[in-house]
C-alpha cells in the first residue's frame, strides 16, 4: 500500500469546500449492485502533449535567433547536445560565434558546454558535442585555444566538459598529456564518458605514427592514455586516411570509415570501407560486405554501432551488398557481425529501394530501429514536399515511418538532417530548416527538434485462477504487472483494459461495467464473480490500450494477453453472513492540512471542473461510516491519480471504531485532473456492495462547522457522497 500516515489532532486541518463539484461516475447503480468494489472519483482537467517539439530554444521557451546543429542524444532521450550559433540561449552569451550546448528536456535548462573551468566562454568555434548516458560528460571539438591552460597549438582539438563538477579538460593529447600538432575532430563517447574516440591528423599521439594520414584514436580518460585504433590486427598502421569513427557503449568496440588497403586481407576495391575493431581481442573485420563475403564495388561511409556492437549501420553507394539493388544512390545498410548478414534499410514497407539518395544512419541500442535522412519519395506514402526527410525503419516488423512531421502528421516544408536516435528507438533528433514542424517557428533558420515515435502499450497478465463455486466477487490486486503505456518521455498516457474473448461467459454473474465479463482496471486490478451454482473454466483474453497512440494519434493496442478462469465444483463457499442494510452508510470529505486560511483548493468553471489545484498543502480524505456496522469490520484503501491515470499515492485508510471514520493523508494534488478512488472491503474479505446515493453539498466550508484544531482556524467537512452497503463474507481467490 505503499507509506501509511496516521491522521493526528495535532495536524493543522483548513477545509476546503467545493461549490457544485461533479462527481464522475461511470457505473449504473444496478451494476454497481452486483459488483465486488465500489469506486468514487473526482475529476479535476486534463492536459496533453506533443509529439514534435524543438531544442533549439532557451530555458524560457524562447526559440533561437541563429542557427542551431544536432549532433547528440543520451540513450534515455533526456539530454540532447547541439551547436548553435544563436546568442539568445543563454545569458551572458556575447560571443557572436558557434557554442556548444546541453538541453535538458526533463527541467528545461540549457547549458552551454564550451567554457573553460572557471566558466568563460570559449574565444573560437565549437562543433558537433557528443553526451555521456547520464549527461554529465559532454565531448566535442574546438578550434578555441583558451577553454584548458597551455593550448598553444593553434589546432582544432577534443574537449570533455564534466557538467557535475563545472570542468573542462583537453582530449586529444598523447598518454603523457603533450598536445595534437594538427587538428583532431568528431568526436564520439562511451556510454560512461570513459573513452572518447576522434579522429587526427596529429602524428605525435603515439608512438610511431609516421603514415601522414588522418587515423582513429581512442582516449581512456580515466588511465590517461591514447591509443591508436586504425591498425591491422598485426599492428601495420593504415596506408590512407581512417575517419568518422563510431564507439559501443562499454568502448570495446570502435567503427570507422577508412581508405586504407592493408588493414584487412583481400581489400582491393579501392574504396572507403568500413571496420570494426576489438580493443579487447585486437581482432579488426570489414563489415562493409555483402552476407557472403563480397567486398563493396564503391564507397561507404558514417558507420554507428549498436550499444553491445553486434549491428553496424553505415550508407553506401554500393550496388552489390544485396541483391535488386539498381537505383544507383547512396542506401542506408546494417551489417550484422554475429550472422553475417547484411540488409538494406532505406527501402519501403514493401520493399521497394529509394528513388533517392539515403544518409546518415543512427542505430537504437539493441539495432531493431535505424534512422536516416533520405530524398527519395517513395519510402512513405504522401512523401510529396520534395524535401529531405527523417526515417526510421522497424526491422522487426519491416515498418517504416517518417518523423520530420509535425504533431498533426504534417510533412516538414523545408529539409530535415542528421538524426540520432534514442536506445529504444521512441525518439529521434534531427536538424531541420522547415517552419511548419512547431507552432510559432518564427525564426527562419536551422532548428533542432525532437519526435517522439509513440509505442504500444505493454503489461505482464498474471496467473490462471481458480476459485470455488458460490465464491461471490473477486478482487486480486496487481494481477496484471508491468504496465506500461508506450510513452517515450516519463510523461504517461491514461490506460485501460478491455476483455477481448470470453469462452464461458455463462461462468459469470452480471460485473461491473462489463457485462458478463471478468473486469481488469487501469491499474492492474482483476475483478470477477461466478454465477450462481455456476462451474467450469472460461479463457479470458484482454488487452491494454493507451490514449496516445500512433505517433499520430489514435489508440494503440498491446498484444493481447490470455488467462484462464477455473471455478471448482467441488467446494462450495455458501452463502456465508449478510449484512442488512444500513449496517454500512457512507459520506466522503476532503480536507487541508496547513495553516493557512481559506484559500480555495482550485477554480471551479461551469462544467463543474476543478482547474488549477493549489500545490504545497497535504491534504486528508475522510469516509465516514454513519452505519451501525462497527468500523473495525471494514477496511479502506485511497489512490490518488494524476491526469494521466498514473498512481500518485496509494494509501491504507486509518480507521477509528469510536468515530466510524477513515482517514487517510496525501502531499499535494499533481497538476491537472486528479482522480481520487476509494476502495471499500471487509477485513474478513467480505464482497461490499454500494449503493450511490448524491448528498447535499456545502457551497461553502462556513456551512458545515466543527471544533477547531489546535492551531486555530476551522474544520468544515464537504460531504460528496453517500453510500450504503451490502455484502457476504467469502474466501480470496486461489493462485495457481
């Protein structure tokens, strides 16, 4: 049940009334008479989000005045890295050249990134920042010579800002800390800003580097040492240039371009191909292949590695890693290193290849989802702006979607570039210079934005049951687990189940809302009742829906989940002890626990909605039992929920026999519509049924009053709702 807080006298108590508050209630009272629960609920507003929003902006809202690059996302999609030219993003920022920046989507700040440790801000460009899993560590590169001490070389070079301890440190230095005598970029990290892979034209990093070529070299920045990763697997350094380098999220495993000839046998296309090297094992592979082995006939390039290394995306011009490949443009591939196998990503839902060029490929964690800019038209339907847009391709379910859309599905009228995608693929970040993307794009230039690709809900069901004839309603808390509505962001969606197939629906009484159908709540709550002398067994299928959907919209639903109902002949729970009416007789209240006046706990409007709840204050709801029933017979649980259904507090209420009340305390109301639920059972499981009947309700908390706290002030109790309840003992239901 999650904390339990005692309601005391000594607590400072201001009541809140609410004038003609609405009861929501989607239960008939005939129903509600043969059910196993009653459930009351105060609905307060509701909100909604979007699913194309744009980074580029300052911690205020306020877009960019200049133009803004993507560049990075962490796996979870919170933290997103950029370079922008824009001056308005954050204060202080009076430099008039590109700058480096973290945005932080779960409070909303942006911090600039390319300063030195004191804070100042770097004298010169900085480009293409890359993030660590957590956001602390941010890599990037800089042509600005004073963001670390003794930065003389006159060179671009590789930065790591720590954004936990405000520090910045030089990268691209050799294993004793002496700087690149020539230019290091791009950039990439380990998950755990351990290792930061770049490329340099520098030959004094290590030793022996005596090629004149651009090569690849990882950074252990906690040994301190650099070593060089563009060698053959007997050390033989690259007879070309070796780039844009890719890195797995522990840092075993480093993918790069490179010209070279003799870092692999039998490379004789003359091309940039593709490897992967193992730090660990010093083994090097050219992925850059057809499944069997055929070396590509043109160029590749920009490779990215899933998290554990397995899949390596890259594009190409190839025309002979798999077969039907005639459209003669750059195609998005994934190599698969376990198999072997190499496919081709940029193609429709049917497909059918590009009729343009595809680039730029990004892999989520586990390589099923694979983004990329592309011009041709055909992957989607409706593609008819003429413009580069942002992919993503499902290979598990070959589904393809473009997101350089808006919210309502409109199509980007301007290019969209250079995607990164999140470790479960839900969202993606991409540059674009389309004005249509978000509402009041005012700026006219190069934006980031970020879409959310909304999943289907999903939920673990829990196991078969049986219970004996006559058992009467059943309640099984938590049956269904892990539920989970799909949304990307920690912004959670309002789920419900719906009973799909009953094979025995006459194993049944009449349920709550339902039918003949067991009933599984939105929080994972399964309710039924057998019929009367009724056995047998039933299969129950259910499903869980959303109300997000599509990233377009619409509902969503899960794969459907099946149990089995089974009641026993063989025993026979009887009829056990009933309990007449009136025994049970409930009114409802909701109360402050502060010291301030009376403040009102939100606005009501003419629908009877409460908008705007009062943050700050505790609050402690009351049932109580005007019945003859002794309270110790009932026990009673409270949830509160926010506007998206999600559980905010679940508690057991404390029952006083001498008052016949039930009291139960709660922090604050969240934004929105707030729902409270009460749940009345027996303490000897005794199946409650409940009558609804409206009370009189108090216009304000001077019309009902009572002795005062200690701390002064009033108490004024709003009664909502009356309830009188019937029931008969019973047994919980068995798990098989």
């Amino acid at each position: 049940m999650g904390n339990r807080t005692i309601f005391s006298s000594e607590d400072k108590i201001q009541t809140e009334a609410f004038k003609r508050t609405k009861l929501v209630s989607t239960f008939s009272q005939q129903k509600l008479a043969q059910s196993a629960i009653w459930v009351a609920m105060l609905s307060i507003s509701t909100t909604a989000f979007a699913t194309t929003e744009r980074i580029s902006i300052n911690a205020g809202g306020t877009e960019g005045n200049d133009r803004s690059f993507t560049s990075s996302m962490s796996p979870d999609g919170r933290f997103i890295a950029f370079y922008s030219e824009a001056g308005n993003l954050v204060s202080g920022d009076i430099d008039n050249t590109l700058d480096c920046f973290v945005h932080d989507r779960k409070t909303g700040e942006v911090d600039r990134i390319s300063v030195d440790s004191a804070g100042v801000a770097g004298d010169s460009r900085c480009f293409f920042p890359v993030i660590s899993a957590d956001g602390r560590y941010a890599a990037y590169y800089a042509d600005a010579t004073n963001l670390v001490a003794g930065d003389v070389n006159g060179e671009k070079d590789i930065f790591v800002r720590d954004r936990k301890t405000g520090t910045t440190t030089r990268i691209s230095v050799d294993s004793t800390g002496i700087e690149a005598n020539d230019d290091s970029i791009q950039p990439r990290i380990s998950e755990d800003g351990r290792y930061v892979v770049f490329e340099s034209k520098a030959t004094n990093l290590v030793a022996g580097d005596t090629n004149g070529k651009t090569d690849v070299f990882v950074h252990d920045r906690q040994k301190g040492t650099t070593e060089r990763i563009s060698l053959s697997a007997e050390g033989e350094q690259g007879n070309n240039i070796s780039f844009r380098a890719s890195i797995s999220a522990d840092g075993r495993y480093v993918a790069y371009t490179s010209r070279a000839s003799n870092l692999v046998e039998n490379d004789t296309n003359g091309k940039d191909d593709i490897f992967v090297y193992d730090r660990d094992t010093g083994a090097l592979e050219r992925v850059s292949v057809a499944s069997d082995g055929t070396e590509a006939n043109n160029k590749s390039s920009v490779p990215r590695l899933s998290a554990d290394g397995r899949y390596v995306t890259f594009y190409t011009k190839a025309s002979n890693l798999v077969s039907g490949d005639t459209n003669g443009k750059f195609d998005v591939f994934l190599h698969d290193r376990h198999t072997g196998k190499t496919e081709r990503i940029s193609v429709s839902a049917t497909g059918i290849e590009g009729d343009n060029s595809s680039t730029n490929p990004k892999l989520s964690a586990d390589g099923r989802y694979v983004a990329f800019s592309s011009r041709a038209t055909n992957l989607v339907p409706g593609d008819d702006n003429g413009k580069e847009d942002i992919f993503v391709r499902d290979r598990q379910t070959d589904t393809i979607k473009r997101l350089s859309i808006s919210t309502n599905g409109e199509q980007g009228n301007n290019n969209a570039r250079f995607p990164t995608i999140s470790a479960d693929g839900r969202q993606v970040v991409f540059q674009a210079l389309a004005t249509n993307l978000v509402q009041a794009d005012g700026n006219a230039q190069r934006d980031v934005f970020v879409h959310y690709i909304n999943q289907a809900p999903s939920f673990h069901a829990g196991s078969n049951l049986t219970v004996c004839k006559n058992a009467g309603g059943q309640l099984i808390h938590n049956w269904a687990a892990g539920l989970n509505d799909g949304d990307p962001l920690g912004q959670p969606q309002t789920l419900s189940f719906t009973t799909i197939s009953n094979d025995n629906p006459d194993l049944f009484g009449g349920l709550l809302n339902f039918g003949g159908n067991p009933f599984v709540s939105h929080d994972g709550k399964l309710s039924f009742r057998p019929a009367l002398n009724a056995s047998g067994s039933a299969r129950i299928c259910i499903q869980l829906k959303d109300n997000g959907g599509t990233f377009r919209g619409g509902l969503d639903k899960a794969q459907e989940q099946c149990f089995r109902i089974t009641v026993n002949p063989d025993c026979d729970d009887g009829a056990g002890e009933i309990f007449n009416p009136g025994q049970f007789d409930f009114s409802y209240s909701l109360a402050r626990i502060n010291n301030i006046g009376n403040i009102p706990l939100g606005t009501i409007d003419g629908n009877n909605n409460i908008t705007d709840p009062l943050k700050g204050n505790s609050f402690v709801a009351t049932i109580t039992n005007n019945g003859s029933k002794p309270v110790g017979d009932v026990v009673v649980d409270l949830t509160l929920f926010d506007h998206n259904g999600i559980v905010k507090s679940d508690e057991r209420c404390q029952g006083d026999a001498s008052t016949g009340q039930y009291r139960c305390s709660f922090n604050e109301l969240p934004a929105g519509e707030t729902q409270l639920k009460f749940l009345v059972r027996s303490s000897g499981n005794v199946t409650a049924t409940a009558d609804i009947q409206p009370q009189q309700v108090l216009s304000d908390s001077s019309a009902a009053q009572a002795q005062p706290t200690s701390g002064g002030g009033s108490l004024g109790w709003l009664s909502l709702l009356s309830f009188g309840l019937a029931g008969t003992r019973k047994k919980r239901a068995k798990r098989q």
